[in-house]
C-alpha cells in the first residue's frame, strides 16, 4: 500500500517526465479561457459566433492591390529592423494628424509583427525579473501572460461597469504598490469597450510622473471610437519621454490577419526595442508593410465607412441586451459589447456554455479576460445583421427560459446616453 | 443622409420589419420615411441588381452618344425627357465633353436596339447624331461584381 504522499509523489514524477523539457515558467502560464472555449465552439456546426475578435470585412482592395503590386515588383526582402523609411513616415505623418503627436520617424518609430509584437519586446526590453506591472482587469488576453513571459508580475487594476469601464486614477493608485515599473494601459478596451476619460487620464498621467512609471499605451482601437473623441495619454505633461505608444493596423483598416503594427517612443526605448526584435523577428513582413503605407496614407474614408456600419450593429445590439434583462452599458468604441449576465443566475463560464448548448451561439465569458470579467460576457459584433438579428432572438429565448425577465424598452433613453 | 435610405443603400436584402430592428424604430416610421423620401423624389424605385447576362429578355445593351441642338427656352431639357420617356431607355444623363446625352438601352436583341435607334431616336426633330456602341460583356453592376473568385471569408470562430 502507498502513502498518499508517495502517490502523489509518483504522479508528480511521471508528470514531470512528460513536461520535464517545458520550462517551469511556461508551464506556469495559465490556459487561455479563450482557449477553452474556441475548442468548445469548434466541434459544433451551425454556431452563431459573437465571439469573434476581428472584423468580419475584409481588407478594402485597394490596400490588397497595393500589396499585390508589391509582390508583382519583386518586394521579397528583408526591410530594416525598424521597418521600411515609408513606412515609418507614413506612420509618423498619421500618428501627427490623428492623433496630434510628433514622433520622428528615423529614430522613434519601430514597426513590428502585430500590435502582440510589439507588447512582448516591449516588456522583454524594460522588464527586470520581478518588476511589477500595473494592467486594467478585465483587459486583453495576452497582456498579463506576456508580462508572465518577460518575468515580470502583474498586478491588476479594477475596471467596472459602473464607470463604463474606463480606468480611474483612484483605482491606479489603489491598485499600485511599490516595485512597480510599469503600467499597461490598452483604451478603448478589448474585451469592455472602455474609453479613456479625460479627466481619469490626467490625473492617471501626474501619477506615472509621480511614481516614474513607463506606460505602455495600446490604442488599436482608436479610430473606432464612436462618441466624442479619442485622447491618447501622451498629450498629457510629461508622458511623451516615458509612454511606449502601440498601434496597428488591424482592427480599423480590417488587416488582422496581415500581422503589421508599430510602436513610437523616445529613441532610447525604440532602441531597446530594437534590439530584441532584430533577434527575434528580424522585420515585418516587406509585403504588409507596403500595404500599411496604403492603408495609413489614403485609407481613412474606408475606417469611416466601416465604423458606420460598426456603429449601427452597436445600438442594435446593446439595446437588444438591454430590452432582454441583460444590463449592458454603450461602448463608445470598438466592436464589442460586454453585457452582465448576473441575472440569469450563473456564472460567466456556464452561461457561456448553456448558450452554447442550448442556443448555438458564441460568446467569450467575461472571465476568460480576467477575475473583474466574472458576471459578464464578450459580444463581439463585427458580424452581419442576419447573424446578429438571429443571435439575439436566441440568446433572448435562452436568457428568458431561466426566468429573467425582459426590460420594457426604452430604448431612447439606452440608446443616447 | 436619412438613417433609412442610408441602410437601403449598403445593398443588404432587409425586409421593413429586419431594418425596424436594426434601426431602433417602430415599422411604421421605416414605412412612413420610406414613402416620405418617395414622394420628395428622393427614391425613386425598386429593382434588384441582375447580372445583364443572366437577364435573358434584355441581354444586349446599347450605350448611345446623342448630340442635340438646345432650344431657347430650357436647353436641353425637353429634348432630353422626350428621349427619357421611352420604355426602351433605361438612362439617359446630360453629359460634358463631345456630345450631349448618353442614353442606354436595353432589348432582347442587337437588331431591336438598332431598330430603336435609327427609327425612333434619330428622328427626333434636334438630334443632330448618334453613335451607338454595343456593351459586350460586364465586369461589374452599380457597385456588384459580376466574376470574382469566391471569397473565402472563413474567420476562426473565437479569436481574442
């Protein structure tokens, strides 16, 4: 007869003969929630997915035709590390229109595989083992991984829906603690639609100052804010010499799967940067560089048009959850809506899978995006209307078959907050 | 531009009741703008976009350049509708540049077009002269294409 102790021993052992070539810190990275549920969703046919992270068009053909002119020209090189010089400028010219930020190109731009990209050498070039990062909970799913990655140690900051998911100043300064380097900020949200608030985030700023934090400031999804206007924190005293500023192309010029983003900083950053991902990556892509110059450069009217449409599934969507018992605030910006499911009883991960099971539709449980996401779920609705008209008639019949009752609509007073 | 007549023209096959829920309003007003927008001329009809080829009663189409004398009194314009008014014209625009009108046509056969031209256009009194060219095959239709490889939109069904 075994102890306990000695079996648990011995399945410790074989255990680790299967694992023993993993390293331990890798192990220790938790599974994605959005994993998990991707493996659900995938063996079943005639799902309606609303959990779909990228837009559902399809990148406007003049962007493709610029790379497909590239491609014709022979354009197959490896381009500098830091990115092609027309792209850099470009990047440089739009981040100064749009965004009233200089950044000059030679030095303080660096484009990279992904905004994922340039999360990771980013906190690969400023980490020490141990340091502490301050990040927005619920908050994209890679953001606290990749710290893991970097050997850093992230500490989380409360977001609710009682603010719209934006990030307050007080719950940063709650939430900090000494050790502390840095700060993830990633506004407007994935997965809550959270947008920055200007007060919040100048107030937020005199406190980065104040601690000498770096921030990194992910703001793909600037260009599709719907109400009032996008600030980036870098306009505020004091931040430009300390804010690694990330974007890309992918979500508002609908080129996710291109892999093409950027980071500007004070040179001395865009340097470390720099050489991290010279031995990693190398460059982007020649090919979807070219295309980013295109899209950068004259694809505004196509952002517009797509936003629109964006827009419109919005209110539909949120005033559908609304209507049904399923509290859900506007998201000014990006593509999805992140209802509260609390009155149906269950938690975010059940809900997720009875819907599922029940009603074949997909949503991301809001959990999957960290412990502030529980008693929610991600609706993504960069999908068209006949999904989404169906998707909410079904999740509807599920929420009410648990006894939630509707909302009489007054969806003016939702719709125009 | 109105909310309605903006969703109209995205192209999507929405019934009143699909485009009452997506917009947030009663039917009745999408009815009642709908024939608001009718009555001030702003739409005009509906007709689904064919392929020309797969429209087996109309599958040759003339595009005609028409020079016309203006009048006195309203240049163009009488002319113009006179031209317009005929069953066999499916547009007719005042153009810039070597000639007046363009007008296109469309009959089952080259020979009807033909007909339609040199027995009913051309003598019209102030058409000065036509020159009728043949559309030969379409690549794209107001906004659809016609031949395009099928696009594979497959998306992953959950991605972060």
């Amino acid at each position: 007869m075994v102890s306990p102790l000695t079996q648990r021993k011995l399945n410790l052992f074989v255990e680790n003969s299967e694992n023993r070539f993993v390293a331990d810190h890798v192990i220790g990275l938790p599974r994605s929630g959005i994993r998990d549920f991707f493996e659900l969703v995938a063996g079943m046919k005639d799902v309606i997915s609303l959990g779909i992270g990228e837009p559902d068009f399809t990148t406007p053909w003049h962007i493709r035709e610029a790379a497909i002119y590239s491609i014709e020209k022979g354009r197959t090189f490896y381009t500098s590390n830091l990115g092609t010089l027309e792209l850099r400028r470009a990047i440089s010219d739009y981040i100064d229109q749009y965004f009233n930020i200089k950044y000059d190109s030679n030095s303080e731009v660096i484009v990279t595989v992904g905004v994922s990209e340039a999360m990771d050498i980013a906190l690969r070039a400023i980490l020490n083992p141990g340091d502490k990062v301050l990040y927005q909970d619920p908050c994209f799913v890679s953001y606290h991984p990749t710290v893991m990655l970097a050997h850093g140690v992230g500490v989380p900051i409360k977001t609710d829906a009682e603010s719209a998911f934006t990030i307050k100043a007080a719950e940063v300064k709650k939430s900090w603690v000494p050790g502390c380097k840095a700060l993830i900020i990633n506004l407007p949200c994935n997965p809550t639609g959270g947008v920055a608030e200007r007060d919040e985030l100048e107030e937020i700023a005199r406190f980065a100052v104040e601690k000498d934090l770096i921030v990194i400031s992910d703001e793909i999804y600037a260009e599709l804010t719907y109400d009032g206007e996008h600030v980036s924190i870098v306009n505020f005293p004091g931040m430009k010499e300390r804010t690694i500023f990330l974007h890309g192309c992918s979500k508002a010029w609908a080129m996710t799967g291109w892999r093409l983003g950027y980071a500007c900083a004070p040179a001395v950053l865009i340097e470390a940067m720099m050489k991290v991902h010279q031995y990693s990556m190398m460059c982007a892509s020649i090919i979807a560089q070219d295309a980013a110059v295109e899209a950068l450069r004259n694809g505004y009217d196509g952002v517009q048009k797509m936003k629109q449409q964006y827009r419109r599934r919005r209110d539909l969507v949120v005033r559908r959850f609304n209507e049904m018992g399923l509290t859900c605030h506007l998201p000014q910006a990006t593509f999805y809506a992140f209802p509260n499911i609390e009155s149906t009883g269950l938690s975010s991960v059940e809900f997720a899978k009875q819907l599922l099971e029940k009603e074949k539709v997909a949503m991301v449980p809001g959990s999957a995006f960290g412990e502030f996401g529980e008693g929610f779920a991600r609706c993504s609705f960069a999908t068209g209307y006949d999904d989404l008209l169906e998707a909410c008639n079904r999740i509807e019949r599920f929420v009410a078959s648990l006894g939630v009752k509707s909302a009489v609509a007054a969806s003016d007073s939702i719709q125009k907050i | 531009m109105n909310e309605v007549l903006k969703l109209l023209t995205e192209g999507e096959r929405l019934n009143e009741s699909q485009m009452a829920e997506i917009l947030g309003m009663p039917e009745e007003v999408v009815n009642e703008q709908l024939s608001t927008l009718k009555e001030k001329g702003v739409l005009l009809g509906w007709i689904p976009v064919l392929n020309p080829e797969a429209d087996a009663e109309m599958t040759v189409r003339g595009v005609i350049e028409v020079k016309i004398t203006p009048e006195r009194e309203g240049g163009f314009n009488r002319l113009a509708q006179r031209i317009a008014r005929f069953d066999e014209v499916e547009s007719c625009y005042l153009m810039s540049g070597s000639y007046d009108l363009l007008v296109v046509v469309r009959q089952s056969t080259l020979h009807k077009v033909a007909s339609f031209v040199s027995e009913r256009l051309s003598t019209i009194e102030g058409i000065v002269s036509t020159a009728t060219h043949f559309m030969l095959r379409a690549y794209k239709e107001q906004g659809f294409l016609i031949e395009q490889p099928k696009e594979d939109k497959e998306r992953l069904d959950v991605s972060p």
